[in-house]
C-alpha cells in the first residue's frame, strides 16, 4: 500500500499531460474540421451539429445509468485493494478473480495499468495481471446499459460474452508465454 | 480519430463536391439517420427484450435521480460512502463531459461529408479483411470508450459498412486505443503488449465475422436509441 501511494503524484502528473495532449489534439482536430466544414457549406454544418446533438442527447438516459453503475461500482470495490489482493492465492483463482472483476469494474487505465506495473514488481504473475486488464478494456458490465440500448440485451450479452473468452485466451496465453504455467 | 479523420476531412468535402446530388435527392439526407435507422430494428425481436424503449429511459433516469438523491442525503449527514460515490461520480462525469463534445461534433461533421460510397466500397460486405484492418486503425485512434464507439458504429451503418466489420471496430474500441497502449507499453512491457495483440485481434476478427454474418443474415441492425 505504501509504495502504491509513494508512486502516485507520478501517475497522476503523468496522466494529466496524457489527457491534456489527448484534449488538444481532439479539440484542435474538431476545430479544424468544423472550420473547413463551415467554409465549404455552413447548411451541412449546421446540419452536422445538429446531428451530432441529436445522437449526444439520445445517449443521456442509458450514459447516466452507465455512470451511476461506475460510481457504485469504483465505491464498493477500491481497485487498490482488489489487485493488492490479487497475489496471494493461486495462479488460477488470482487470474479468476481478476477476470470477474475486470469484467465489473470500470476502472481506467491510467490507474489499472500503473498499479499492474507495481504489482508485477511485486510479485503477481502476468497472467493474472493480464486477466484483469484486459477483461476490463473488452468486457463491460457496466456499459450494458448503453449497449444495450444499440443492439438490444441479447447481443449486448453474446458480444460480451465472447469479449469475456477472448480476454481468458489472451490471459492463458500470456501465461504460457512468459512461463508461468509450469 | 485523429489522423484518421484529419486525413479523411481533407478530402471528403472534395469528393462530397464533385456528386452534389449524392444526398440530396430523395431525403436520403444525414437527417433521414433514425427513420431509416429505427424501422428496421422494430422488426427485430428486441422489442421482446424491452430495452432502449421509453420505459427503459424512465427506469435509467429514475435510477440515476436515486442516486443523486443518495449522495445529498449523503453529503447532509456525513455518510462516507456516499460522499465517495459522489466524488468518483463526479470525476468520470468530468472526463466523458470534456471529451464527448467534440467526439460528437467529429460524428456529426463524418455524417455529412463522408459519401456513401466510400464507406460502402472500403467497409461493406466485400470489403474483406480490409475492412476489418481500416476499423482496427480507426478504432485505434479514437478517443472515448464504447459510449462514442456506439453513435459511431450506427453512423457507419446507416452508410453501408458491413455488420462484421461493425463488430470489429466495437471490440477493437475496446482492444487497442493508442492512448491505452502507451500506457500498457510504459507499465507491462512491450512484450506483454504484443502478446495481447497477436491474440486477440485475430480472435477478435474472426468471431467478429462469424456473428455478423449469423446476424446479418437475420437482417439485424443497430439502431439509434
């Protein structure tokens, strides 16, 4: 717990230059191309805001359920305290619970990728690293709700199921890779 | 998004120019998106599922009015775990509030200018392994999580773009985001970040061709909510 504090001010600096560069290359991107879009035509500007309102303001009912579910969820699992939880067991049970709570949490990189790195110092196996983050890029629990919304329930839960078996293969064979496994 | 689309807008309004009767003509407009969009979706069996209709909106905004009832009452009476809550709530409604502005616009402006038939020729059924590849490095560049990748993926639809090449830039949003990588990269290790790639994008785009193609025979479509 100690160094995972130590190291923060690190990541977060980090992190805020990530998304400061990130803003702007999306804003300046953005302007410009509205800019070029009202010189060529400022009717199929308009009309491009417009649709670009139109599709933000369908997304709010199913984004704001999606939002509240992330908060419920980043409140009653600390993602510190899940990866510092994740060495002691068993390679198995360890790449198990990660994969369940990859798949719950919606945790972002910049935090989970860190702490993976201190952990991996730490002794946890990449396996079981690789169980928890990538099932927290591929398989979202928590954007169901906005999911479904697109494509209904049924492939919203067939999509993430195989995302959920794909991130289990890439798990086994990071495993495999680097060892691990015997 | 970014050099994909810098790329792209610097000659899309060109090629809009020279076929100014693409759209026009039978309000086969940007505008006709959710008429065109929603019929064929009605047809699905997803009205059995319940979802996305308007009781699924009341049920979601009810939802989110608790919690934020919650956390007042929280932060009235000092009860900590909702004051967390709040504050997580709080800092992930910051992120998405400053980048899905300007992602939305960038749908919007590709709505307009992007002419069919490009993206029927480089994303519609013939399309092959190609398409998938021109998802991968369009996913790769985007910015936001699935909750832009979704608007984006019915814009591309309702252009022509095939349904496994659809479920490949939504499985790849997730996959291989540049900014994601970086950090994978810096944290785990090089190795550890092409491990996960040479795994997972072919899975990704061979079950993503298995289940478009079962879906799209059964005429599914993604539709707007």
């Amino acid at each position: 717990m100690r160094m995972v504090k130590e190291y923060e001010p690190g990541i977060d600096s980090f992190f805020q230059i990530m998304v400061k560069i990130t803003m702007y290359l999306l804003y300046i991107l953005t302007g410009l191309c509205l800019l070029l879009s009202f010189i060529k035509s400022r009717r199929k500007s308009a009309q491009a805001l417009k649709i670009a309102w139109k599709k933000f303001s369908r997304l709010v009912p199913a984004f704001s359920l999606m939002l509240v579910l992330v908060g419920i969820a980043l409140t009653l699992i600390p993602d510190r305290l899940i990866l510092e939880y994740l060495g002691g067991r068993g390679i198995w049970t360890a790449a198990g619970i990660a994969a369940l709570f990859g798949s719950i949490t919606m945790i972002p990189g910049f935090i989970a990728f860190p702490l993976s790195g201190i952990l991996h110092a730490k002794g946890v196996a990449y396996m079981v690293l690789s169980a928890f983050t990538t099932t927290l890029m591929m398989v979202g629990v928590a954007t169901l709700p906005v999911e479904q919304a697109y494509t209904g329930m049924r492939v919203a839960l067939v999509r993430n199921l195989i995302s959920l078996v794909l991130a289990l293969i890439v798990a086994l064979v990071t495993g495999l890779y680097f060892g691990e496994l015997w | 998004m970014n050099q994909d689309t810098s790329g792209s807008s610097a000659g899309m309004p060109g090629e809009a120019d020279q076929r100014p009767g693409d759209r026009h003509p039978g309000g086969s407009g940007p505008d006709d998106g959710h008429p065109g969009g929603l019929r064929p979706g009605d047809k699905n069996k997803r009205a059995g599922s319940g979802s996305g209709g308007a009781a699924g909106r009341i049920i979601s905004l009810t939802v989110c009015f608790l919690c934020l009832v919650f956390i007042a009452v929280s932060a009235l009476t000092g009860f900590e775990t909702g004051i967390r809550m709040g504050k997580n709530l709080g800092s992930f409604l910051l992120t998405m509030v400053i980048i899905l502005p300007g992602a939305f616009i960038l749908i919007g402006l590709f709505d307009v200018w992007v002419p069919r038939h490009i993206v029927e020729r480089h994303l519609g059924e013939a399309s092959g392994l190609m398409g998938h590849l021109w998802m991968i490095l369009l996913a790769g560049t985007s910015v936001g999580g699935l909750y832009v990748a979704f608007p984006m993926a019915c814009t591309l639809q309702k252009k022509g773009a095939a349904l496994p090449v659809i479920f490949t830039y939504l499985g790849a949003s997730g996959i291989c985001r540049l900014p994601m990588t970086l950090f994978e990269i810096s944290f785990m290790g090089a190795e550890f970040t092409i491990v996960r790639y040479l795994v997972s994008l072919p899975l990704l785009v061979l079950s993503s061709h298995i289940m478009g193609t079962i879906l799209q025979k059964r005429g599914f479509e993604l539709t707007a909510p």
